[in-house]
C-alpha cells in the first residue's frame, strides 16, 4: 500500500495537511498510521509531479495555509492503482516483533507487563472503533445495507478494524493466560 495512493483517494475533497494528519488518527488509524513528516513531503512529491494541485487560503490562526486536492491525473493514478488489484502481504506489526523476542527480557513478569500493556492499548483501540461504528450504526436504519455508496466503502474498512483488534484483544488474553502459567 502507498502513502502517496492514500493521500491521492482522501484528497479528492480539498484539505490541509492538518487535516489529512487528522484522518489518519481518527479514520485510517485501524490499518494505516502516518506522521506529519511522512505526509508534507508526499504532498510535496504529488504536487510536484502535478497530482494535487495547491491553493493557498487564508487562516484565522496565522499565516495563510495550503489546501490540497487531487488533480485529475492523481484520479487517474488512483483508479490505476486500485485496478491493479488487493496489496497484499504488507503489513508491519511491531508489537508482534517484540513479542517474538520477549525471551530477551529477564524476567517472566516483564514479558507478562509487556503483553498486559499490548492488551490495554488493543482493548482501548478496540473500544474506540466499536464507538465509532455504533455511531454509523445510529445513523442509519438499516445498517449496513441502506448505507450510501460514498459511506458505505469507508463503512467496510471500519467493520474490518473492529473484527481485526477485536482478535488481537483475543489473542492477547490468551496470550496473558499462556504466560502466567509460567510464573
């Protein structure tokens, strides 16, 4: 998956970095993480290579700020993107990089804490997806069928976030449980 394809499909409504930054904590945050200093230079980038075009508009907190779009030719890249077909096999999970190294750790209630504090990240993750889509939820009769299209794609990716850290929340418990045993 690629950032600048990411940046090219939430673009197609005009916005700041900031608010790109802020999509990404509060929407793509359940299969795609980015900082600011990822972000601005594939802005950069895309418009360089004449995919976003650039406005700048004025801002009640300062200087004038830049508002992003995706250009016709960033929609063609889209498109052409996703016409190639599902990415897959490109995940990184770093947490399950050093859970595969706890034996480093000295002691078992080390390794313990460390998978506690991975289940109360994952449980607090889960929480928040699960609020959001009962909120989606609210909002629509008869979700998920009656959910307009322009919802609807965003919608799946939600429901897979939920079922995805609601396994790893599962696999942490277990996990807990296998490693108490060891104590």
């Amino acid at each position: 998956m690629s950032l600048q394809h990411i940046l090219l499909g939430i673009l197609q409504e005009p916005k700041s970095g900031y608010d790109v930054k802020k999509m990404f904590d509060e929407i793509f945050s359940n299969f795609w993480s980015a900082e600011l200093s990822q972000i601005y230079p594939q802005l950069k980038k895309l418009a360089d290579n004449g995919k976003l075009s650039i406005t700048e508009v004025e801002s009640s907190k300062g200087p004038n700020k830049k508002v992003y779009q995706t250009t016709q030719q960033g929609i063609e890249e889209l498109v052409d993107w996703i016409e190639q077909g599902p990415v897959v096999h490109t995940e990184r999970h770093a947490y399950l990089a050093q859970t595969f190294f706890l034996n480093s750790l000295n002691s078992t209630e080390q390794k313990l804490a460390f998978m506690q504090a991975l289940y109360q990240e994952m449980h607090q993750w889960h929480q928040h997806l699960c609020g959001i889509l009962e909120q989606a939820k609210s909002e629509v009769d008869n979700f998920p069928y009656d959910v307009p299209d322009e919802s609807f794609y965003p919608q799946l990716t939600l429901l897979m976030g939920v079922k995805k850290v609601g396994a790893i929340v599962e696999w942490c418990e277990e996990a807990i449980e296998l490693i108490k045993l060891r104590l």
